[in-house]
C-alpha cells in the first residue's frame, strides 16, 4: 500500500506540471487530523476460546490517531489517499502505534450527484494480528441545500 501511495503522489505532483492551463484547474489538498477517538477493535477466536476458555479480544486500537489526506480535484473528478494510524500510550512520553489504515479513492461529482469508488485495508503494527479489507463502489444523491461536508 505505501508503494500506491509514492504513486500517487508522484502522479499528482508530475499531473500539476503537465501544462500551465491544466495545473491551474487542478486543485491539490492536503488535510492532517489528530485527536482522541471512542474506538474499538476487537478480535476473538473461536467460540472454544471465547466462552469454554475464556480468552479475551486480542485487540484493541485508540483511543488516539493521526489521519493524513492527500489529494487533487480537477472539473469535478478527484482523487485522493490517506492513511489513519491508531496509537496507544505506552509510557508517560511513548506513543505506540497499534494499527494503520489505508485509503485510497477516486470519485466524480455533478451538482447533486456524486459516483466513487474507494478502497480502505488496515494493518496492524508489530507483532499484533488484525487486517481489514473494505472496497465499494457508491453512488451518492444530496436532496435539499448540498452542505460540502455531505460529500
């Protein structure tokens, strides 16, 4: 996934130098996000070791992230990737990072309709067991004012 994500920004950075007209249009965006997070992910085995053995989840994610978006819009299409890193706190300075979670998106947008399609895998950190794979494809109508953080 972090070779995609050298692609992709090398895509956007080589897409912005192609011709002045064009990279005017193209509207690149960044956006960095952290905070504490009510977030839970938990793993259990079997139902031998949940309920005759009693072993708890293997897993728990949070309570803080850091969320990196890195993308470009050019005449209603963009396309953008992002990475979201869960931490635990360690020791009183330490920050340990438990799982990371990879986005990566393009979409289309039209007055009130938008069509998209974004994968997101998460991965965890050392010698943790958990992985995620989430794809869709999704076609979006706003009835009513269209507020951008609707789309």
């Amino acid at each position: 996934m972090k070779k995609y994500a050298i692609i992709l920004a090398l895509s956007l950075i080589s897409i912005t130098g192609i011709s002045q007209g064009i990279s005017q249009a193209i509207k690149p965006f960044a956006m960095f996000e952290g905070g504490y997070i009510d977030y839970q992910t938990m793993i259990y085995g079997s139902e031998y070791e949940r309920f005759v053995l009693g072993v708890l989840p293997t897993h728990k994610a949070g309570p803080y992230y850091g969320k990196l978006v890195l993308g470009a819009s050019y005449k209603g299409f963009m396309i953008y990737m992002s990475d979201k890193t869960f931490f635990n706190k360690d020791r009183s300075i330490y920050f340990n990072p438990q799982v990371i979670e990879y986005t990566i998106g393009t979409s289309f947008t039209h007055e009130r309709f938008k069509l998209g399609f974004e994968h997101t895998c998460g991965h965890s950190v050392g010698g943790l067991s958990y992985s995620l794979s989430d794809t869709k494809v999704y076609f979006r109508v706003v009835i009513g004012n269209p507020d951008k953080n609707l789309w």
